[in-house]
C-alpha cells in the first residue's frame, strides 16, 4: 500500500499542477518554440551554415591580388661585388595584376550569390520541420498526460471505495474478498498508468534534449482547435478544402530552385574559364640591359588550345540537368504528400467525431462508484463498466492525437501552418 501511494505520488507530480515552490513549468507552445530557437544545437548549426555561405559571397566578390616578383642582381661584372646595393648594382621589379573578361568573375560572384539564398532556404525549412517535429512532440506529451489522469481519475475513485469498503469490512457488514478484488483492481490499475507515465518520461526526455532543459519538472499546456456546441460537447472545427493546401513558397522547393540557378551561373562560369584570361604588368629594371632605368608595361593573354575546359563544362552541365530533375521530382512528390496529408486528416476527423459519439463518453468513474456503493450493480459489473469507460476514453484521446499528428504532417506538407494549433 505505501508502494502504491509513492507511485501515484510520483505519477502527481508530471500530471497534475501543484501547489508550493515545487510547481512544474507550465511549458507552451510558444514558449516552447521560443527555447527552440534559442538553445536548440540543429537550428544553431543550420544558421552557422548561412553565415558560411555569407562569407563565401563576400569572398568572392574581392578581386585576385597582384603579384609582384623581384630580381637582384647577385654578382656584378663590373664592380666585382656581390649583391651590389650602391648605384650601379641592377635591380629589376615586376608587378601583375590578372583581370577576368566574358563574366569570369560575375558569373562566379552570382553563382555563390544563388548559393547564400540556397543556405538560408534550407535553414528555413530546417527550422520549420524541427518547429514541426516539437509540435508533434509536444501533442504525444500532452496526450501522454491525458491518459494518466484517465488512470488518476479511476484509482482515485477506487480509493474512494476502498474506504468505504475497508469500513464495512471491518464491521462485519462485507466480506474481506471483497475488498481483496477491489485492492486488485487498484494494483492493476497503478500498473496500467505506471506504463504510460515511463512513456511519459521517454518523450519528456526528448523533449528536454530538444529545448536543452535542466529537468523534466514541466508540464504542457497544449492548445488544442475544439468548438463547443449547445450540447457541451466538443468537435473539431475545420474549414479546410483541398485548395487551402496549395503549395506555393515552400522552403525546400524554393531552395532547389536557388540551386537550380546557382548549378546555371556554374555552368556559364565553365564555359567563361575556357575563354582567354588576360593579366596586365608592369615591370622596372635598373641598370638593365637595354637602357639604364627601364620601365615597361604589357600584358599577357592565355590562349586555349590544349586546355578548353570541357571537361568542368560538361560536369557542370550534368550537374544542372540533375538539380532540374531533382526540382520536378520534389515538386511531384510535395503535391502527392500534401494530399494524402488532407485525406488522412479528413479521415482522422471523422473517427473522432465518431468516438465522440459513444454512449460511455457521458459516464464517469464517480457514477460508477455511486452505482456500486449503493448496491445497485455487482462487482463484476462496476469492473466491466471501469473498463468500458477507461478504454473509451483511451480510444477518444488516441483520436486527439491522430487527428494533431494529422493536422501537424499537413502543416508540414504545406509549408505553413494551415492550422494554427497555438490558437
């Protein structure tokens, strides 16, 4: 019995709130996408990714330093001095600059100018599919914490009976089996909920290591898209036809097509390599051979005759095609995922408007117990009846969850939150 009290003290404490310093965090949506953003590892990682692609672009965008050669004369014929440093020793200096023609550069500045809006697309989208993924996480905790107080509302009420049955037994007024099948029931059910608050911990786990928590003493406040008719009862409430899924911005079709360019610029950037460079020059030599103090200047033209680039041409031009491909590809499958999304979450909705529908919906552990204390069902039938309604609300809460979980996969599919379940 003591075991049995620390259990559901244990199981109290990630159910319900209490009162005192040791009141768990009531942890929100928003607030939970707000830690999200601030302390999740993957997001921080993906904006670094941006800030890579950032100084890329800078560093292309910066022109090819000169390069200067210098020469000094090592003997000098006609002093007889070695590295002659006065008047007459010879020193010659040159200075060359390359300049890129037919788009060398430009090509190679848009090209990773694709690539910064390629980064920070995917980083987008990496950051709505972990913002998704935590949606899915917390609706599986706050569901989680449901079904435990399913169990605390039944344990309590069996409770209840006990001690009333404890009383009776002790006046000679029931028999001890009695309360033996009700102590049971009880050990059953601590054992049913037991299971459930251990997946409780899992996810609250995970849930901890997502948002980088200190402890799992929080508890989800979860938003949850009901209306309430004149009856009391509650049904979900959508307005949604297959034309509000249209895709049309989401971030990982919009990243294929910014990579779709950036593979474009790098083709162009090819087929600019295999075009003369040019450099220009400019040289002093004192004491030279061909007069005193001479200064030139040229410049010098690369001309492609062995080396045409078309190997790097080709390559890039495969590339390309293959990210074209890729694009239509993802496209294709984008709109096939969204509509299943919308038929699932149809068929979701309409099982739970049919659970809703059950006859044991209205009843309650508590009238079960009033039932049975006043004589006017059996204890088999007050068991049957404990089962029957746990498992009906069991079956309503696993139809929450699967119709969120729906809701979350189509807000997903669609690239924006059709549904605003933080409302």
């Amino acid at each position: 019995m003591i075991w049995n009290n620390l259990l559901f003290g244990a199981a109290m404490l990630f159910t319900t709130p209490t009162t005192g310093d040791s009141i768990p965090m009531q942890l929100t949506v928003n607030q939970a996408e707000h830690l999200l953003y601030q302390r999740n590892p993957q997001l921080i990682m993906a904006r670094l990714e941006v800030e890579k692609a950032e100084a890329l672009f800078l560093q292309e965008k910066k022109w090819s330093n000169p390069e200067v050669s210098f020469l000094y004369n090592v003997y000098n014929p006609l002093t007889g001095i070695y590295f002659d440093a006065s008047s007459d020793g010879e020193t010659d200096i040159e200075i060359e600059q390359s300049i890129p023609l037919f788009g060398q550069r430009k090509e190679r500045i848009q090209k990773q100018g694709a690539m910064v809006d390629f980064a920070t697309l995917q980083t987008e989208w990496t950051e709505y599919q972990i913002r998704m993924d935590l949606h899915r996480l917390l609706a599986e905790n706050y569901f989680l914490q449901e079904k435990t107080r399913v169990f605390d509302k039944e344990i309590n009420s069996v409770e209840h009976i006990l001690q009333a049955y404890r009383k009776q037994a002790e006046q000679g007024n029931l028999s001890q089996l009695e309360v033996s099948r009700m102590e049971a029931l009880k050990l059953r059910l601590v054992g049913e909920r037991n299971q459930f608050i251990s997946q409780l911990f899992e996810r609250k786990n995970d849930l901890r290591l997502m948002l980088c928590l200190d402890d799992l003493s929080f508890f989800i406040i979860f938003p949850y898209p009901w209306t309430e008719n004149h009856s009391g009862d509650r049904h979900f409430q959508s307005f949604l036809s297959p034309s509000d899924c249209f895709i049309d911005s989401r971030p990982d079709l919009m990243a294929l097509q910014s990579l779709s360019k950036a593979a474009e610029h790098d083709l162009r950037l090819q087929q600019a390599n295999a075009l003369p460079r040019l450099s220009v020059k400019a040289e002093y030599d004192k004491n030279g051979n061909i007069c005193h103090n001479f200064f030139g200047i040229g410049a010098a033209l690369s001309l492609p005759i062995f080396d045409r680039n078309q190997g790097n041409i080709r390559q890039s031009k495969a590339e390309w095609n293959r990210v074209q491909i890729e694009a239509e590809s993802a496209q294709r499958q984008a709109n096939a995922q969204i509509q299943l999304c919308y038929e699932n979450l149809m068929r979701q909705q309409a099982l739970l408007e049919e659970a809703q529908g059950m006859s044991l919906v209205d009843w309650s552990p508590e009238t079960a117990e009033r039932q049975l204390l006043n004589r006017n069902i059996s204890m088999l039938e007050f068991i049957d009846l404990y089962d029957a309604w746990r498992e009906t609300q069991l079956l309503i809460i696993d139809a929450r969850n699967d119709l969120m979980q729906a809701i979350i996969d189509l807000n997903e599919a669609s690239g924006k939150e059709i549904i605003n379940i933080k409302q």
